[in-house]
C-alpha cells in the first residue's frame, strides 16, 4: 500500500499524486427539485455528502457523490459513519466556489469519481483519526469575515435572545457566540447568529452556557454589515470530544459572564 499523505497538506495540486485516509462522519442522503431549462420539467436529483476526517484535530473536508436515488442509496450503504477508507486518484468538485464551502480544508471530494478503499477499524492509521470534526477557526476570525462565505465554528453561546416566529412558522433565535480569542480592541470578540428551525432554537436555549459546534453558518455582508445565519438544514450539534471543547468547558463561566466584549 502506498504511503498515505496527511489531509493537513493534501492541495489541489497534490489531489491525482495524494493518498489519503479518511473517516466518514455525519453521512445525510439528500433530494431537490429544479425545472430543467430545456424541457422545463420539474427533475428530482438526489446526493450523498459526508464530512471526510482527516489526520488530526481541526482538519476535515466535504465528500459527496450525486446520481440516481439508488446509487445515492448505495453510497449511503457503502460510506457509513466511522468507516476509514484510503482515497486516491482524487476528483475533486471544480464548479463550487471555496467561499461556499464552511470546511478548514475548503475542498468537496467527489466520491464517486475517487478509488475508495476501505480499511480495517483496527488498522493503526484508522485509529489515529479524531472520532468528529472539531471546527478550528475562532469567534475573532468570524468576526473579521467582509466578504460572503460559509465557515464552521465551535464556540460557548453567550446568550440567546429575540426568539420570533417567521410567516411560515419558522422560528428563529439569536445566538451570541463567544471563545477566548480578542478582537484588536484587546476585549472578547463576540458574534451574533440567527438560527433557524424549532430543534435548533430549543437546543440553543438549552445550552446557553456550554459551547455547540455550528457546521455551515452562513455569512453575508449586507450593507456593511456582517450577517450570520445558522439555517435549518445546516448541522448544529453538541460540541465534541476534544482538545478544544475540553478548553472552552474549562472557560465557560467567565466567558458567559464576561462584559468586556465587541
């Protein structure tokens, strides 16, 4: 078996040289519709897609494979959660722009189109994996963000505030997230998210105080001003295992209680 290569390096450059490992973590099979121009019929397509962990703490990217509901069925049988597999002759996703793409390693990898070979759960290279994706980037990076992009975050919700209810009974809740990083200013910066949907406002209010990981907050400047929504289809889920949540635990009281913020 040829030397695999740690995703922490892995480019574009390297994407047909590369031998990754990866593990497959919250696998979702998903279906839309769109009218196609030249018939002007309404077409159901259907895709799987999967965070890919990589070789440490903080570093995954996008898998995804598109096709017919039973060959989405398959992925969804053949890339479950937890299975590790080498992936090489890479394909990479060449027609979505990084700045849509919320991973640290801003790269979707078609696996569909890459040789996936699965390895053992007991082989040493699969067990060096981290269990879940742990987002890398701080409160005070997000709070610097001026163009449009999606990015994932882990951080402590601060308070939660201004639940509403939209026309279509959609309800919505704003989240103040906060870590221990600083904005230039020296205090804490801080970043105020509107989440969308009923399970996701309930565990928000449910765990003020404690931190959550956000997967694909959505960042939009809208004159001048740095809009974040966490939407009802994007994950959100209790804050993983880790180095980094261990930090934030061990944080949360004087970050939930702290007044010099921006």
């Amino acid at each position: 078996m040829a030397a695999s290569t740690p995703m922490s390096d892995f480019n574009k450059s390297s994407a047909r040289i590369a031998h990754l490992i990866a593990k497959i973590c919250h696998g979702t099979k998903k279906s839309y519709t769109y009218v196609e121009k030249k018939s002007q019929k309404e077409i159901t397509a259907y895709k799987f897609e999967c965070l890919l962990l990589g070789d440490k703490e903080g570093v995954y990217m996008c898998g995804f494979l598109k096709g017919t509901q039973q060959q989405v069925n398959d992925a969804a049988n053949k890339f479950k959660d937890g299975q590790v597999f080498k992936l090489s002759k890479i394909s990479l996703d060449t027609w979505t722009s990084t700045t849509s793409i919320s991973s640290p390693k801003a790269f979707r990898l078609n696996l569909e189109k890459t040789t996936c070979q699965h390895i053992a759960a007991n082989d040493a290279l699969a067990q060096q994996i981290p269990l879940a994706p742990v987002p890398p980037r701080t409160v005070g990076e997000t709070a610097k963000v001026t163009t449009n992009k999606n990015q994932d975050l882990l951080a402590v919700v601060k308070a939660a505030t201004n639940k509403r209810t939209t026309r279509d009974g959609i309800d919505i809740i704003d989240a103040v997230l906060i870590d221990d990083s600083k904005a230039e200013t020296g205090q804490f910066a801080t970043v105020l998210v509107s989440v969308w949907g009923d399970e996701k406002v309930n565990l928000i209010e449910e765990n003020v105080g404690k931190p959550l990981a956000f997967f694909n907050l959505t960042i939009k400047m809208e004159a001048g001003n740095r809009v974040v929504n966490h939407y009802a289809e994007a994950l959100l889920l209790a804050a993983p295992d880790s180095e980094k949540t261990e930090h934030l635990l061990a944080d949360a009281s004087t970050l939930t209680g702290a007044t010099n913020t921006v």
